[in-house]
C-alpha cells in the first residue's frame, strides 16, 4: 500500500504525485460519532469540477480507518479528489448500518460538490475487502430505498455511482464456506457472523440482503472486480461468480485475476494499471472496452 506523509496543509502521496489539501473528519451525518466522518483530498489546483474516487476501508467489518487510503491516494495524479470514509464497526452496530453510513456518506460528497470543487456526475467508488463488500452494494444497489437508510442532512439525494472498483470483495455470504475458504465464514464469531449477528445459514434472508450477488441486474454501475486465485479469507469463487452474473444481466463487468494472488498479496503494476484505465474510461470517457484477463501475481 502507497503511504503518504503530511506536508505542511497538504498530503503528499509519493515523489511522483502532485500534493494535495486534506479536509479531515467531515461529519457526514452530523451527530458527531467519529465513525462516521470522512477525510477529503482535493488537488493542489482546481481548474474545473473533479472527478471523485471514494475509498472506502477494509478491515472484515470490525476494524480499519478511513486514515488508509493509500491505493486510492496514489491513483490520484492530480486529476481526482479522493473521499476516505469511516462507517461504524460490527462491535458498534450490526448489518445494516454499515452500508447505510455509506449511502450517507455519498449523499454527502453529492450534496457539497459545489462547495469542494467536485463533479458530482462523476463519481466511483473503491475499496478492499470487507470495502470491496461495500463497495459492491452501493453499485448494485443504487437509490434503493431500503437500503439507502435515512442517515445525515441529505435523505432523498441519489446514491448512483458512475463505476465500482472491487478488491476481493465478499458478494455471496451464503455460498463462502462452500467455496474452498479454509476459514468457517458461517459461524456467529466469524467476521460475516458479527456483521450480521449470528449464524450465517440461520440468517439466510438478511446474509441475501447483506450481499451484492443478490441485487445484479441490468441497471448497475460499470464493476472491475480483481481477485487472487489463492485468496484464502475471501475465495477466488465469489470474483468470478459475481463476474459472471453481472454479465449475465447485461451489465458492463471486467474480472482480472491475478495468478497466485492472495488477499490482496501479489498486486503488481499490471493491476494499478488496469484499474487506472478503468477509472479513465467510466469517468472521463475514454474509449476502449475492458475485457477478463488473467496476470501473474507480481506482474
């Protein structure tokens, strides 16, 4: 993961990436719980509306910080703003007040684009993990009511996302233990079992609504999905399934797999640079149509 160090008002990424100005612990909903505040990152220089990219945490729904968003931070290049959101932890709240903060937290960066100097047209969202999970949700899940919640100043604003980057991300809580996890994702101490509150295979109901495999259809946001193949917390099988219903219903989906990748191990430049094209493309239109590819781990 890309570190960045504090400069003075700004944060710079890397040598190579331009400096931006941080605004820490924006409180999305307004009740003061430092859980749900994010941090935003915007350019050095402002000449139009940017595009948004928000990161959102891993950390298997019970630990993390919006204080990591190096893989989003280093996409930046100065032609993006970066949102890093917090969202309340299982120990704090179960299933779903996690995609709710989320939701809120979108209507939020939506509601004050103007202010900030943002699109509010173009917006993705990007995360790892227990965020690649969330991430997920909010792109198949778009201005759903349900599971839009009513938190923060901005209930009724659009929850649309303009493209979803998911890294191994969990989309099918009741098929994990079936596809080759050497953990038991099913039990009520498992990280899915504290998120929604008991034994997984007793909650099928609330683990369908908690998982995005289940809200596929023709209507939802462009996905790169990148998963290893030895990925051994979340299987390899839930990517390539997810891949395959999303384009099964029609919607734009690209899968790279990366040979002998774990969980998130192995991530080499070939996937910041497919990530990098696929955030050109649904957000600044550039042409090309991405396509399912296979990478070595490290390449």
């Amino acid at each position: 993961m890309i570190r960045y160090l504090p400069v003075l008002c700004g944060v710079m990424v890397s040598e190579a990436i331009a400096e931006m100005k941080k605004v820490a612990d924006l409180d999305y909903v307004g009740n003061g719980n430092p859980r749900q505040m994010l941090d935003l990152y915007l350019p050095e220089k402002i000449d139009e509306p940017v595009p948004v990219v928000i990161w959102i945490h891993g950390g298997a729904w019970r630990q993390g910080s919006k204080k990591n968003a190096g893989r989003a931070l280093g996409m930046a290049e100065g032609k993006y703003a970066v949102v890093s959101v917090g969202y309340r932890l299982s120990q704090e709240a179960q299933w779903p007040a996690q995609i709710h903060d989320c939701k809120a937290a979108l209507r939020f960066v939506r509601a004050n684009a103007g202010r900030y100097g943002l699109d509010a047209d173009k917006i993705a969202v990007w995360g790892s993990s227990a965020g690649g999970h969330l991430v997920c949700l909010l792109g198949t899940t778009q201005n759903d009511e349900a599971l839009d919640g009513k938190l923060g100043p901005h209930v009724g604003a659009k929850t649309s996302v303009n493209c979803v980057v998911n890294f191994f991300g969990p989309t099918d809580f009741v098929k994990m233990d079936s596809q080759g996890s050497p953990m038991n994702h099913n039990a009520a101490s498992s990280p899915e079992g504290q998120l929604l509150g008991g034994v997984v295979s007793e909650l099928t109901q609330k683990a369908k609504e908690a998982s995005a495999h289940y809200h596929v259809s023709k209507d939802d946001a462009p996905i790169l999905t990148v998963h290893g193949t030895k990925d051994r917390l979340v299987p390899y099988a839930q990517g390539k399934a997810f891949d395959e219903a999303l384009d099964n219903a029609g919607v734009s989906s690209v899968l790279l797999t990366v040979e002998g990748g774990g969980h998130g191990n192995g991530f080499g430049p070939s996937v910041a640079e497919a990530v990098k094209i696929f955030l050109k493309r649904q957000l600044f239109g550039k042409e090309g149509k991405g396509k399912d590819r296979t990478v070595k781990a490290g390449q």
